[in-house]
C-alpha cells in the first residue's frame, strides 16, 4: 500500500474496497516489507505442475505457509528435492491475488544445513586457487599406458569394484596397488591425506586415481578438507579425482591432475582398452601390409621398366664394336675424300706451275741468255768478244759474242 491509499482509507473511513483492490493493497505492503531472506524449513504438499513450476509448503512444528518455485528459479537446483526434506529457500513475500493466499516466491534453496559448508568450500576454494594449487602449469600429463596403477579409496567401498573390474576389463595385464582409506567421516580427511604420501613415498604406480561413490555433500566433504588439496598437490604421481557422481565437484577435483565426472570414468582414463588397441594395431598391420603390396608393386614395375632399358655388357660391347667401325668407315671415306681433294688440287697447282715453269718455255724453242748468272734481255747489255751461256730446253751452250745487232 503507498502513501496516498493509507491516507485516502483515513480520511474516508466509509470507503468500500473491492476485494481485488484489497488483495492488491495487501500484496504490495507485503512486498514492500519484507525484502528477500532465507527460510527454513520441512517439504510438504509437493507438486511439479505440468508447466514445470513446483507448488510446495514450508513447515515446522508450529506453522507452514505455501510456496511457489517457478520453472526458470528450480531448473538451477543441483538436487530432487523430496517430500520431508529439509531445506532453505531464498524467497520474497507475496500473495497470490486470485485467491488471496498468503505465499513465498521461492528465488533459490539448499539443503537445511549446507549453507555453512558452501561457505567453508567456497573460501577453501579460494584460498588453493590463489595459492596457485589449481593452475593449469603444475598439471601433470596421465602416462598413456601405465605400468601400474594405484587407488587411493575404501576396500569396502563398491567404487572400488567398479574401478577394479573397468580396469581388468581394459587391461587385465596392468598390476593394480590398493591404498586403503577411510573415505567418510572424522578421521577421514586424514587418512585420504596419509594414502596419497604413502603412494608419493613408495612411487610404485604411474597413475594414481582417488575415488569414492557419490553421496551427499556431508558424505563427500573429506574431499574437500585442505589436508588432502596439499597431499594430492604434492605428490609427483599424476592424479586422477573420481570421487561422486557427475554433478558432483570436490576440492580433490580441482586439485588433482584431471577430474573424472565418476570412478569408473577414472578407471577408463587411467588405462588404455587393450581391445581397442588390438583393433588399432591389427588396422595399422593392415595398412602396413597395403603400403608394403602397393610398394612392391610399383617396384616391381620399375624394375621391368629398368630391365626393358638394361643392355648386356657383351651387347654393349658389339654395340660399341659396331660403332667404332661405323666410326672407322667414315674416317676413311673422310681421309679419301680429303686425299683426292688434295690431290686434285696438287694437279691443278702443277698444271699451273708446268705451264708457267721456264723448261715449258725452252721446249718451245726459246733459250735462256746469261753471262756470269745475269739474265741477258737486251744487245746492248754484252760486249763483243764476252762470253755468254745459253740454256737450252736440252743441253746448254757457251758462245762468244761476234756481233750485235
């Protein structure tokens, strides 16, 4: 109810309200005196309508009062609540105008309880992280194909059963080394703690996975005690959490080199299938024995090629033998050819000098005039009473000189 409603109902006490104004006025003072709070209290009268919004009451000893959760507040809840359960809702105060019921709109609810431990979880949370316990830097990598593998959980435990038969089922061949633990309860923290150092001092295992079934957070919270963050963080094993169900996330979760959503999950990642990997060594062995077929094959090919070029050396050597003496033919068809040229032109020089050579001339009927080796051309040039020597074409003569003319 505002202001002006309250003073216009004293102002007119003989105003008639209808009873949706009146429902409406109640609605809005409820509102607006009671912000959100936490309640708790006892499930009663549950029911999930159709459209997916739930429809409860909260009770105690004395008292209860209805409640409506709507489909998009619920679908965040991590749990089924039950009838009976105990719980805490985050709500607001209303009324439902339609039939003036008095009722909590539900924001948010937890398990009666919890409350202190999200706390305490969220704080452990924080203080590791800053601490740099989850860092992706310090995760180790799980060996592919452990020599052995240890498990860090109750004997009693059926978690422990589902990891050993996953394991054997897998790889039967991988010895398996149990440290044995309390996983619920006082001393548990502790004794999770003890098992991982033990494991860590001992460095049998390659692997070595943390597990225990799901449960409830009160069940789980050893998990998330400080003791065992340190001793998972310090232990050179690489770790695998498996610890609850999938929805389920504990301190060990963050801590631990990988997270597992359940034990037999674990188990799986701590070990190869050994059937799987007989299939993949049978497909390589066949594609290997493909490659090593397809090779010969075009080997084979290459070397009939090859063989269809490949010349005996006797072959060869004819061959060669047969070359040479091509060789040799045309040598001397080249030398002959060679020769009668310089034979013919041997003759034609010689035609040419005969013809032009002084014996040519002295067979003509010409003489050759000298006197001391001096060619006579001319009368004048010799004296009556000299001597002069002629050359002949056969013969030579030597005259004396008794007249010129």
């Amino acid at each position: 109810m505002n202001e002006n409603d309250s003073l216009s109902l004293q102002k007119s006490p003989q105003k008639i309200l209808s009873v949706s104004e009146l429902n409406r006025l109640a609605r809005e003072v409820l509102q607006s005196s009671f912000p959100l709070f936490w309640v708790s209290g006892e499930i009663s009268n549950l029911t999930r309508a159709a459209s997916g919004h739930w429809y409860f009451s909260l009770k105690d000893a004395s008292a209860q009062v209805r409640c409506v959760m709507f489909k998009g507040r619920n679908s965040a809840v991590d749990f089924i609540p039950r009838e009976g359960d105990q719980i805490e809702a985050r709500a607001t105060v209303s009324l439902y105008e339609a039939r003036g019921d008095f009722q909590l709109t539900i924001e948010t609810i937890r398990q009666a309880g919890l409350g202190d431990l999200f706390e305490a979880f969220e704080q452990l949370k924080r203080q590791l992280q800053q601490q740099g316990l989850f860092d992706a830097s310090r995760k180790q990598a799980i060996p592919a194909y452990a020599a052995s593998i240890g498990i860090v959980t109750s004997p009693d435990a059926a978690a422990l059963r589902d990891v050993i038969s996953t394991l054997k089922r897998r790889n039967p061949g991988t010895p398996i080394i149990i440290y044995p633990t309390a996983v619920q309860g006082k001393s548990a923290a502790a004794s999770i703690a003890e098992a991982i150092q033990l494991a860590h001092k001992r460095q049998e295992v390659d692997t070595l996975i943390i597990c225990r079934g799901g449960g409830s957070i009160e069940d789980l919270w050893s998990f998330n005690e400080a003791i065992v963050a340190y001793a998972i963080a310090n232990c050179t094993i690489p770790t695998i959490s498996g610890v609850g169900h999938e929805t389920d996330f504990t301190i060990c979760d963050f801590v631990a080199d990988v997270r597992a959503a359940t034990p037999t999950a674990a188990a799986e990642l701590a070990c190869q299938d050994i059937n799987q990997l007989v299939q993949k060594l049978n497909n390589l062995s066949q594609k290997l024995n493909r490659q090593i077929q397809l090779s010969m094959h075009q080997q084979s090919q290459k070397l009939d090629f090859l063989a269809q070029r490949l010349i005996s050396p006797a072959q060869k050597l004819k061959q060669q033998m047969n070359q040479i003496q091509q060789l040799h033919k045309q040598l001397n068809y080249t030398t002959q050819q060679i020769q009668y040229k310089h034979q013919q032109r041997y003759q034609q020089l010689k035609n040419s000098l005969e013809q032009l050579s002084p014996k040519a001339v002295l067979a003509r009927g010409y003489a050759i005039v000298s006197h001391q080796h001096q060619t006579i051309t001319a009368s004048h040039a010799v004296q009556l009473g000299q001597q002069l020597h002629i050359q002949l074409h056969s013969g030579e003569l030597s005259v004396d000189v008794i007249k010129k003319t």
